[in-house]
C-alpha cells in the first residue's frame, strides 16, 4: 500500500511539473515581425518593453517585474551579415525623453530588489554565521529573470539571438534604447550602434 501510495505521488509531481513546464516556455519571434527595430549594416535590432501585467505573464510567469520597478526590454538580434558577430561586449542604456542615461542591471542583482537589506544582528563572532540563514527572497527572486535574459556571446550568420535586459525605471513616452558593441568575430570591426526609439 505504501508502494502504490509513493507511485501515485510521484505521479501527481510528474504532472504538475509537466504543466509548469509548459507555462514556463517562452519564444519570442523573429526580428523582423516587431514594430519597434531598426537595421544597420545587415544587422536588425528588434525591442520591446514589457511594462504590462498580461505581457509580463508571457515570459515571466507570476512575477510583475515592472511593478517592483523594474523594466525588463527584450531584445532580438537578427545577423544577415553573412559573417559570425561577437556579442560579448555589447553596452545597452535607456535613455529618458529628457536624454537620462540609465544602465541596465545585472539579472543576477535583479532578485534583490524590494529586499528589505536592513542587518540582522548574530551571537556568531563569524560573519555571515547565526539566524540569517542566507540570502532573503524578494518579489523578484525568481528563476525566470536569470534564464530569460540576454546571454548569447556569439552569432553566427543567419541566426538570431534574444533575451531581455532589466532597468530600474518606468517606461515613458519618447524613450529610447541604445546599443552598441557588437564586432564582426574576424575582423573585429565594430557594427554602427543603435539608437532606437520605444514609442
């Protein structure tokens, strides 16, 4: 009876993962297919803001970035050069309407946002010891951000990569986003940037 109480246990786990699975799957489309790009030297750059809650449910599940202030950008690059690109170097900002630089975050400092990083005090003279216990979870400390952002290093010719990028800011009318870095993997030569807008 145990047996069959284990099996069927382990069954229900099966399944249940099976539907997250399921929900968590995430595909943006090509490039080109996006209002909001632009193309220079071959290259096409597609990007969209997801500052909505129905949007955010696409990729990211239950987690809202954007109502913890945090807007995520998700970028296409589309290579049609007929030549590999490295991406290893690229810099992306949003600029404001009022021409404020603002960086992107690194997804991994992203899940500590909204934490509340007041110290806990420890009997332990061994810092990092005692009742803390680890890092707190915040709103976003979520698996979705870290494995849905941009990682891709390399593009060989043909191809598309995609991933999104967190910035602490809203999303305002007039804004753009700008890229820069990516170099042809042979010669090195650095494609024209881009400056597109979000509207």
């Amino acid at each position: 009876m145990k047996v069959a109480n284990r099996v069927f246990l382990l069954s229900i786990i099966a399944v249940g993962l099976a539907v997250d699975k399921k929900e968590a799957h995430f595909s943006p489309g090509p490039a080109a297919s996006y209002p909001t790009k632009q193309t220079n030297e071959k290259v096409t750059i597609a990007v969209k803001a997801y500052d909505t809650e129905e949007l955010s449910k696409t990729a990211f599940g239950k987690v809202h970035p954007y109502m913890h202030g945090v807007l995520p950008i998700l970028v296409v690059i589309q290579n049609d050069t007929g030549k590999s690109l490295k991406l290893d170097r690229i810099e992306v900002n949003y600029i404001g309407p009022d021409r404020t630089k603002i960086e992107n975050i690194p997804p991994l400092e992203v899940k500590y946002i909204g934490v509340n990083t007041k110290p806990r005090l420890s009997g332990s003279p061994i810092p990092g010891a005692g009742p803390r216990g680890g890092t707190k979870k915040g709103p976003l400390n979520a698996v979705e951000i870290e494995t849905r952002a941009f990682a891709a290093k390399m593009l060989a010719p043909g191809d598309s990569a995609s991933g999104f990028f967190y910035f602490q800011t809203g999303h305002r009318r007039g804004s753009k986003f700008y890229l820069t870095g990516i170099t042809e993997a042979i010669s090195g030569k650095e494609i024209f940037y881009f400056d597109i807008p979000m509207d």
